[in-house]
C-alpha cells in the first residue's frame, strides 16, 4: 500500500500516527517482533469496539442478557470477558502493569473463543518493551472514536492493513512471506472479478487477497455472504495474523486449524473452488517435490524438484471445479519461457488445454521483499474466447512512490482491466507495444514461451516532425560541442596532477 494522499486525510492521518507510536514503540525490537505487539494492538480494540456494540444492544432491550454468552456469538461477535475489554485496559494504559494486562486479556479472549485459540500474541510484558510508550499507544486507539467519524471497525481494518504494508517496508526480503502489493492484489482481483463462489489461496500470508476480493464485491454492490473463503498458510506467525486480518475485517474464513505445508498437507484437499488467487515464494526450491512425484495433482507433468512455480500452478488447477473456475496468480517471469527441467513441457501442456486467458508482464520495483521482475498469470476453465490467450505488456507503466518502490496506479489497473473486459466480449483491439489477443497456433509457432514482449511489440513512437537530415546535423553538431568539452577537462585535469608532481 503506496502512502498516497487520499480523498480523506483524516483516515491517513490516524493510520500515520499509529505507524509513529508503533516505531517509537520498537526500541531495540526488529520489526518482525514489535509487528506482533502492534497488530495484536490494533485487533484487540477492535473486537472490544465490536463487543460493545452489542453489549449496548442488550442493555438497551432490558432483557438482562448482556453478560449472556451466546447473545454475543450467535451474531458472530467475539466475547470479551470483563478484564479484557478495553475500559479497563485503557484504565491501567499508564500503570507498570499494562503489559501484562493486555497479555492476560489475550489469554481471557482466547478461552472464550475457541476459532482464536493459540492466535492472539501475548508478550507484551517482556521488559523490552517500553511500557511508557505502550501506553500512549494505547491512549492513541482510546481516542479512536474522537479523532474519525464513521465506523471505527473499517478504520481499525485499514489501520492493519496500512501497518502491514510499512512492516513489509522494513522488513525487506522477509516481507514476501507475509505481504503482496495491494496493488498487485488489486490488479488480480479486478481482473478475476470474484463476484460470489468459493475464492481460495493456497498460500495466503496475511490474507490481502481475501480482503481485496470482499472489498471489490462491495464496490461492485454485491453482497459479501455471496463469497466462500478458504486459504491455507504454512508460516505460524503468518497464519495468525491472517487470521486476526480477517476478523478485523468481519471475513469469515476457513484457513484451517493450523498452519501446513500445502503441499504435503493440502487442508482443502476435497474441495474445488470458483476463484484462485495467490502470490507463491518465487522459484522456490527446497519444497519436496522428490517425496512427491506420483501426485495426482501433476496432470501436466511432473515439476521439476529445484523450482516449485509449475507444481504451484498445477496445484492451483486441481482445485477448480472440473467446469469452470479463475486463477490471478504472481509469478517469476522465468515461469514464461523457462525450458529446463520439464517446464516446457509442463507450460506446453497447459497452454494446449486452452487454460491460459491472459498473461500481464509488471513493471519492476512493485515488491519491498525482491526486485525480481514478475508476472501476472489468468487462466480459466471456461475462457469467452477459446482458442486466444491475451498479452498485456506493463512493465513501462506504474509511478515511482519512493526512489526503490514503484506502484501501480488506479489508472494502470483500469487500463489492465478494461483490455481483459474488452477481449472477453470480443471487442479488443490490439495495441502495438500494450496488448495483443493471440491464437494458440501463434504461440506454439513461439515454442509455448509466453512473453508479452514477443507478442505485442514495441510502440510506435511518434514523430517529432523535425526532417532527418536537420536532425542529425544538429545532433552531430552537440556531440562535436561535448567532445570538445572533454578534450578541455582532459588538459585541464593533466594541469592539476603536473601540479602535484604526478605529471602524465
């Protein structure tokens, strides 16, 4: 998430000033240690904000029911035992106690709810953290509700996801396994368009696709009870803050009982799904696939042991349903032309069951964790244009947000999705050095490698009108003038060293 100015500066502006106390908060903490303390901040106020809402619904019907249980889960609302809700935390914000009551309220919240059992992070009594500063963290979520209007829950959601993405920011090379660019997110979702169905991510991290694809359904006016949402995570910590993520967010989801390998443990093992979306680890290596060569799931060839990116792929094609079914997923550009090891042949075979819709190379820069250059890849089971893959060019577009970091815009990701609405109606022209909608016979005549960049060209630039011969006198002219100028620093830096006794 690129530190945009946004329409509402009040939202950003609470957003930036949690990110501050959190790195006032850090100490001699690493990120990936204080990460825990903030977040876990962030979702326990939410839960007791949530818990309040209907704690007051209860009392205001007079039934006698507020301290009943079921009142509170049966609405999918969390319980929030009496010393854990947030009055009385804010109470004691200011005591040398504060740390340990927010672990024992971690603790109380756990027991009451079982889905959150083993989740929630409990070290904030660890003497490293300074408690001084803990409690102006905590004075700062206190005052929430004065410092926004509306609904204190959405801020809270978008407070967690902006904090992930400066996490990620300095976490570097680490961030990868927890964190995709809302942008790329985005980019996938608007492209896969999961409207209602099952949405699966075998790899979900923090689970920003899931909270990109509920967010598109609103946008749309859709309803969000018409999405299914499963993932799978094997990274612990990981797994625990997807699970808070989507909490916060009101998502209901079913990411498993624990962590595991996905690949020796697939939790979703029966089940098909309508959307895929997922960002795997680049060109990973040490994933097993040794162990796991007579897996049903190669239908299009066994992947090769050094590089998971095609067993990814395939896994992901297991789990759409025999008719119909989308994948947006990320991966390294080697996946589209790599020939060693069987990837041909495994791409070869994919691309020949007509399943590949769409590939979008992106420009470089978009990720904190790598500066590898990476793709988009669209497959689908019931493609509107049989027989055609679209190639989308983008690596020459996005905007530099910082001197590392490049984003792409809202304008990028319109111009992507209109390209992809407009070849699934049939209406798509092709755009030399952007788009071009190409028949399978063409890319096998390309030996299947499936770089955009061989298929759509290069731009037309546009002339200058200036004639050529002018041009090229006045060009010939300016070089004449510069190595004029260097032959003058040449004599000139000789005069300096002859100066100093070091005469060439």
């Amino acid at each position: 998430m690129a530190r945009t100015k946004k329409d509402n500066t009040q939202e950003i502006g609470f957003e930036e000033q949690i990110w501050q106390a959190a790195d006032k908060l850090r100490g001699n903490l690493d990120a990936s240690e204080y990460k825990s303390v903030v977040l876990g901040l962030i979702f326990l106020k939410y839960i007791s904000d949530k818990f309040e809402e209907r704690y007051q619904e209860l009392v205001d019907e007079g039934e006698g029911f507020e301290e009943d249980r079921d009142e509170y889960t049966c609405e999918g609302v969390f319980f929030v035992p009496q010393k854990a809700r947030w009055s009385v935390i804010a109470s004691a914000a200011h005591t040398p106690e504060i740390g340990k009551m927010i672990d024992d309220a971690m603790r109380a919240i756990e027991d009451e709810n079982t889905k959150l059992k083993g989740v929630l992070p409990k070290n904030f009594a660890r003497q490293e953290l300074d408690k001084r500063r803990l409690g102006d963290v905590v004075d700062l979520f206190t005052n929430v509700q004065m410092a926004e209007k509306g609904d204190t829950r959405d801020i809270l959601g978008r407070t967690y996801e902006y904090c992930l993405s400066r996490f990620a920011e300095k976490e570097g090379k680490n961030a990868g396994e927890f964190y995709t660019p809302t942008c790329i997110v985005r980019t996938l979702v608007e492209v896969i368009q999961p409207f209602h169905g099952r949405v699966y991510d075998p790899c979900c991290g923090s689970g920003g696709m899931f909270v990109q694809s509920t967010d598109f359904v609103k946008h749309h006016a859709g309803k969000i009870d018409d999405l299914s949402i499963y993932g799978q995570e094997s990274n612990p910590t990981t797994w625990k803050m997807a699970t808070m993520n989507l909490a916060i967010r009101g998502i209901d989801a079913d990411l498993g009982e624990f962590q595991a390998d996905t690949f020796f443990k697939d939790l979703h093992k029966d089940k098909r799904f309508d959307f895929v979306l997922a960002n795997p680890p680049f060109n990973l290596s040490d994933w097993g696939g040794d162990q796991l060569k007579d897996d049903p799931r190669w239908k299009y060839g066994i992947p090769p042991e050094g590089n998971a990116n095609f067993a990814w792929l395939q896994h992901m094609i297991h789990h759409l349903y025999d008719d119909h079914g989308r994948i947006g997923m990320v991966l390294a550009n080697g996946s589209l032309s790599s020939q060693q090891s069987g990837e041909g042949n495994i791409r070869r075979a994919i691309v020949d069951a007509d399943l590949v819709e769409g590939i979008i190379a992106m420009p470089a820069q978009l990720f904190y964790s790598t500066g590898i250059p990476v793709s988009l890849w669209i497959l689908d089971k019931a493609k509107k244009q049989p027989g055609k893959t679209l190639f989308i060019d983008a690596r020459e577009m996005g905007t530099m947000v910082t001197r590392k970091l490049r984003e792409f815009t809202d304008g990028d990701i319109a111009k992507v999705t209109e390209a992809f609405n407009a070849f699934r109606d049939g209406t798509l022209e092709d755009e030399k050095g952007f788009c071009a909608a190409v028949p399978t016979e063409e890319i096998a005549k390309q030996d299947y490698i499936l770089t955009p960049g061989r298929y759509v060209g290069i731009a037309e630039v546009e002339e200058d009108g200036e004639p050529f011969e002018e041009k090229m006198a006045r060009l010939t002219g300016e070089l004449a003038k510069c190595f004029e100028e260097s032959n003058r620093l040449q004599e000139q830096i000789k005069k300096n060293l002859e100066a100093i006794g070091y005469g060439m």
